[in-house]
C-alpha cells in the first residue's frame, strides 16, 4: 500500500498526463477523457474520485498504456488508503487491462485475479462481469482461446442476470472472436450473430455504451464469415454496413474495409468495381504512409488488371508488390503474388519464367505451410510444363494440386454446411423469438388496456369529485363576499385554505407522476426478463427459466408497491382506532416480524427509554418498522447491526432517537429523503421508495415532525416528536 506523500506524486504526474489529454478523443463506457477529468476534479468524495481515476487509466489503455498504468496504481493505492473495496477491484481490472495491452500477460492474470476475488467477496455481478470479460480477451489475444472461452461464458451469465445488455453484446462478439481461434465456426458465426442482433437493437432503442467501433468490428468478422460460405450478398451487405459506419480519421479502418469490400466484388467476378475499391484503398494507404498494407492492395489490382486483359499495368502492379516486400517480409503475400504474376507470364506465354515463379513461391508456401499458395503453385506449375511440353512435370503437378484441392475442397464444403447451419438456426430462432415477443407484448397490451380503463374511470370520478368540490368552493366564495366586516377573519381563512388545495394539488400531481415513473420501470424490467426469456427459450431453458425469475421478482416488487401506496392514502383515516399501548411491545412487534433480517445482519434492537403511548398501534407500528428496517437494510457489511431507540423529554413535546450504525446518507441526499419514491441507493437493493415518507405522513398527523442527523463515527440518526397533547395521541411515562 502506498503512503499519503507518494500517492500526492502520483496524483500530480496524473494531472499533467491529463493536461495532455484534452487533445485526445477516448472513451470509457460513455464518458469521454475529458468529462471524466472534470467529474474527477468536482468529486463529491474519495469513493467517485477514485473510481473515476479507475475508469480513465481504462479510457487510455489503447491509446497511452503507460498512462493507464500509471492511473490505475493511483487509483488502486487511493482505494486501499480509503479502505474503499469495490473502488480497489475496479483498479485491479484496469490495471490488468493497461497490462494486457502492454504485452505483459503474467502480471495482467495477477491483477485480473485480484479484481475476481474482492468482486467474489461483495457479490458484485456487473463488476465480476466486466472482469472476467477482461481476463478472457487477455487469453484470446494471447491465443489461449481454451482459457478466454470458460471466462467469456462466466461473463455473458452475469451480464445476463444483471440485465447489462450493452456489457452483453460486447462479450458475445468476443465469444465468437473466442471459437474463431479453434475454427469452431458454428459457435462463432452463432455468437457474431447475436453479437450483431443485440448491438443493433440497443443502438437502435437509444442505448449509450455501444460505439460505431464495437459494430464495425463485429459486421467485417461476419463479412469474413459469409465470404468463406460464399454468401457473396450477404458478405458484400455485412462490410457495405462497416464501410458507412468508419469515419475518414480511421485510415486504417477505411482501407481493410475498403479492401475486403473489393475482395468480394472480385470474388464475384465484378473486376471493375473491385478494381475501384482497391485503387480507392490504395490511396489511402500511400496518403497514409501504410507501406506493408500496400503490398497485397498491389497484388489485388494486379490480379483484376489481369483479368481485364491489361496486362502491362498489371506487369507493373505485382512488379510494385514485389520491390515492397523486399523491406517487409510477408512470405504469404509473397507467395500469393509470385503465384498470380506466374498466372499472368504463363498466359503471355512465358512458360519459362512463370515455372521459375511457381517453383519459388512454392518453396515459400511449403515452408510457411500455406496450403492455399501451396495449391495455387502447383496449379501455375502444371500450367506452365504443359506450355513447355513437359508433360510428364505437368501430369505430377496435376496430381499433388488434386489430391491438395479434393482436401481443401472437402474442408470448405464441410465448413460452408457447418455455417449455412449456424445462419439457418439462428435466423430460425430470431423469427421464432419475435413472434413469441409480439404474442407477449399483445398480452401485455390487453392487460394494460385494462388497467387504463379502470385507472380512466377513477381519472373521471376524481374530475367530478374536485369538480364538485370547486362548486362549493364557489358558493361558499360568494356567500364570504355579501357577508359584513365581522366575517373578515373567516376570509384570511379561506385564502389560506385555498392555498394549501393548491399545493395539494401540485403533490397529488407530483406523486401521479412518481408513481407512474416507478410502475413503469417495474414493468420494464418484467418486460425486459421476459424477452430475455423468450431469446434463450430455445437454446438455453435454464437461463430463460433463470430470466423469469426475475421478471417474477419484478412483479413481487410492484405488487410491494402497491401495497405501500395503499398503506400511505390510508394513513389517518376516519376508521382509525387509538389506544393506550406500552412502546416496549411495538418494538417487540417489529423486531419479530424481522426476525430474519436481524439474524442476518448479526444485529440487536435496543429500547433504551420505556413509555406508554396513546395513539393508533398500528401507525405507530409502522413508523418504527420502517425506520428499523431501513437501518437493517443500509447496515455496513462489516459491521453488526447495532440499533438504539430513546426518548428525550422536552417542554411540551417529547423527542424519539433511533440510531444506527450502518452506512448513513450523503450530504446531497438529506433534503430528499422523505420525498415519496425517492432512493438513497441502487434500486436492486431499495424498497418502493415509500418507507420514509409513510414515516413522516404518521408523524405529521400527530403534529409532530421528523428529521435526520448524522452520525460522526458512521450511521443515521432519525429523530421524530410527539406534542403532549397530541390530536390523535398522547404520551406517558410508565407507571
């Protein structure tokens, strides 16, 4: 661990790295360089500012490893200063990341598996996630795609269960990058496919986090794919797709894609337009300064010239080819163009000269193992013996180039069938899928019609009511104006009634409003399970069963919901019923009905300050629930929960103390805590939002009021009063 003066040295080369770093455009997530730096410089506290230190040293592993490095031990030696766990995990993970990237695998695997293990430890899905994601491209560039694939499928599960659809396109196309490697095409194209699906449709719905790189990437591998099966439409639609989405400042990206676009066309016989793809990839590459990717461009507009019968400039492309490896070793290439400039000298006529060719390129391509160049020399050879009247040298390069070709040809009809499959299967569920969605959907409509039905008739007779109450609002207006001076105190009232209608009208919108909001993102989380559910129905039945699970979840958390929402309108009724009631076995009541959440926690419930009370047992009942729930919920996982209630006496009011130990609320966060719906925390682990409002609504109609103070060692302290004369209870000490 790093002490305070050598983390201030690293904080301040950070900040000159990031004096740099206005002039450059990188992201992490969707945050560019920039905005993180200023989200870094305006941190509220030590967890954000460390997190963002974490999240920019992943913003610059690609461009600037060293400067990742170097942000992610500061963020690291931060966070462990700080004692800040999950701060310290993300660390670990960039930090293997600027590893990965610096070519430096063994530390990488070190700190990958120190980020697993704290992940592990705080049960934190989206970071194991991302994490093992991580550890598993480290594998795949390494090429130890047995390790990087049990890595990527731990991933995709807990991206999956997290409902991370962004983290989830990306870890599928590195799947299919994964079963690439083994030359498992059906799992690959299957995974690239989905791949492609997913991204599309989160780009489509507005989602942020995939960027035009993420889908160039994985439209030109299924481009390569649909090649090889010989899917000319599909290939040349794939890459058509990765050119329009590459912008001019990637060069590089501009002239492969350009390239593999002029591939197809030549593949397909269309020699002209090939021949423009390649001359426009060309051009870039000499603007650019991009010698080595010149060569095959060459070679490529040698063979279309070729095949346009202009044989001098096609002389003159592989000519340029050949003077450029010479400084760039590429015995494949060099193969290929001694092969296709031999085709042209033999078709010329120059037997001689082209056996000379095909006898060195298939020195090379044997050497090298290059099968195709290996098949393509003995196929110039035959060709050029037979000019020559060699026919016995002609009869024995026939005969290696069949039993070659009938090899190869048996492994591409073998691998075009495996693909045709993985395409049919896929296409098949998609179609299946999206009318199992449709059906879902239409269900779901019916359902809701109904409900906006029921929800427009209470809408009607709610405009009635307040209708009804403005006329009398009206009337009694006029009657106030004809009465004499004596009633002018009355008229203050009635203004000052009028007044509270009014915000009780903009809290009653308010709250629709809320309400409405937190409803429908229950539903979209039913909404967004289920369709999960209904992908995976046909490949995976434990992940789909696993998916409604949580859209049931979801339901449960609504009809929770609901259920507050009924409790809170209730909340000093007419019907309710006051009584005198010893506190001591309100609090007994509470701690019995979270019997197991105090087990959990490893806590105690403590009522300092017995008293009577002479109110409603059940709102009473439910304002401690609430508060000691609460403090149960947001406890530190490392300590036990230790939670105190007393009573203070005061002049014509007496003050309730609970005091917990646990996480407490932010600053930021304090004036809004009894707004209903509001929530301090993530909503997997908040409840409807309702609990501290349905705790001030009980006070309030006591006359009383309630308020939070902060802890100094750590935790909450809710306070709240009750008059001693209350309107609806009273107070007293036992007797």
């Amino acid at each position: 661990m790093l002490n305070s003066r050598l983390l201030s040295v690293k904080i301040t080369i950070i900040g000159l790295v990031m004096g740099l770093a206005t002039a450059v455009f990188a992201q992490s997530g969707s945050k560019t360089i920039p905005e993180l730096w200023l989200e870094y410089e305006t941190a509220a506290n030590d967890s954000i500012r460390f997190y963002t230190l974490s999240s920019l040293a992943s913003a610059f592993v690609r461009s600037n490893p060293d400067s990742a490095i170097i942000l992610a031990e500061a963020a690291l030696a931060g966070a462990q200063i700080a004692q800040l766990s999950s701060v310290e995990a993300a660390a670990y993970v960039s930090l293997g990341e600027a590893y990965d990237v610096s070519g430096k695998l063994e530390p990488a695997l070190e700190n990958f598996a120190k980020g697993i293990t704290i992940y592990q430890r705080l049960k934190s899905d989206e970071g194991l996630s991302r994490a093992y994601n991580s550890r598993g491209l480290a594998h795949s560039f390494a090429g130890q795609a047995d390790a990087a694939i049990p890595d990527f499928e731990a991933a995709q599960r807990l991206a999956e269960g997290d409902q991370n659809l962004v983290q989830l396109a990306k870890i599928y196309h590195n799947l299919g990058m994964a079963y690439n490697q083994k030359n498992q095409v059906y799992p690959a194209l299957k995974s690239y496919l989905r791949a492609r699906n997913l991204k599309d449709s989160l780009v489509n719905s507005g989602f942020e986090g995939i960027s035009a790189r993420d889908q160039i990437s994985t439209y030109t591998m299924l481009g390569s794919f649909y090649q090889q099966l010989g899917q000319l439409d599909k290939a040349r639609e794939s890459i058509q797709v990765s050119l329009n989405l590459t912008t001019s400042d990637q060069p590089l990206r501009q002239l492969v894609t350009l390239y593999n676009l002029g591939n197809v066309e030549e593949q397909d016989s269309n020699y002209v337009k090939a021949q423009e793809l390649y001359q426009q990839a060309l051009d870039i590459a000499i603007a650019n300064n991009f010698l080595p990717n010149q060569t095959f461009i060459y070679d490529a507009l040698g063979n279309t010239s070729r095949e346009l019968k202009s044989m001098e400039r096609a002389a003159t492309y592989y000519q340029q080819a050949l003077l450029l490896l010479k400084k760039f070793n590429n015995p494949e290439v060099y193969a290929s163009v001694l092969n296709d400039q031999g085709i042209m000298l033999v078709r010329q006529g120059n037997f001689s000269q082209g056996r000379a060719n095909g006898e060195e390129a298939l020195r090379v391509a044997t050497e090298g193992n290059f099968r195709q160049k290996i098949l393509e020399a003995h196929d110039l050879l035959a060709r050029a013996a037979e000019g020559m009247g060699d026919q016995l040298a002609a009869a024995f390069h026939l005969r290696k180039y069949a039993d070659l070709k009938a090899i190869v040809d048996a492994e591409s009809r073998q691998q075009e069938l495996i693909g045709l499959q993985a395409v049919m299967d896929v296409e098949l569920a998609t179609a299946r899928h999206e009318k199992e969605l449709r059906d879902q959907q239409l269900a779901i409509s019916k359902q809701w019609i109904a409900r906006l039905i029921f929800a427009l008739v209470a809408i009607a007779l709610l405009t009635v009511l307040l209708a009804f109450a403005r006329r009398k609002l009206a009337i009694t207006n006029q009657q106030l104006e004809i009465s004499n001076d004596n009633l002018a105190d009355n008229n203050i009232q009635l203004a000052s009634t009028n007044q509270q209608l009014s915000l009780a009208n903009n809290k009653l919108q308010q709250f629709a409003f809320a309400t409405g909001h937190d409803l429908k993102e229950s539903l979209r989380n039913i909404t967004s399970f289920t369709q999960l559910a209904s992908i995976e129905m046909a490949e995976d039945l434990g992940t789909a069963q696993s998916h409604l699970k949580e859209a049931a979840a979801g339901g449960v958390r609504m009809r929770k919901m609901l259920d507050d929402l009924l409790h809170y309108s209730n909340i000093g009724g007419n019907d309710t019923v006051t009584a005198s009631f010893p506190l001591l076995e309100v609090v007994s009541s509470v701690k019995q009905q979270l019997k197991e959440e105090i087990v959990l926690a490893q806590g105690d419930v403590h009522l300092t300050t017995p008293a009577t009370l002479k109110a409603s047992r059940v709102e009473i009942e439910q304002l401690f629930y609430n508060l000691i729930h609460n403090a149960l919920r947001y406890r530190s996982p490392e300590t036990p929960a230790r939670i105190n209630i007393q009573l203070e006496q005061r002049s014509d009011e007496v003050v309730f103390k609970v005091k917990d130990n646990g996480l407490g609320i932010a600053a930021e966060q304090r004036e809004n805590i009894f707004k209903p719906f509001h929530r301090l925390h993530n909503r997997s682990k908040s409840g409807s939002g309702l609990g501290l409002s349905i705790c001030q609504k009980v006070v309030e109609i006591y006359g009383g009021k309630i308020w939070y103070e902060p802890v100094a060692e750590g935790g909450s302290l809710f306070c709240f009063t009750l008059p001693q004369a209350a309107p609806k209870g009273a107070f007293a000490q036992p007797q």
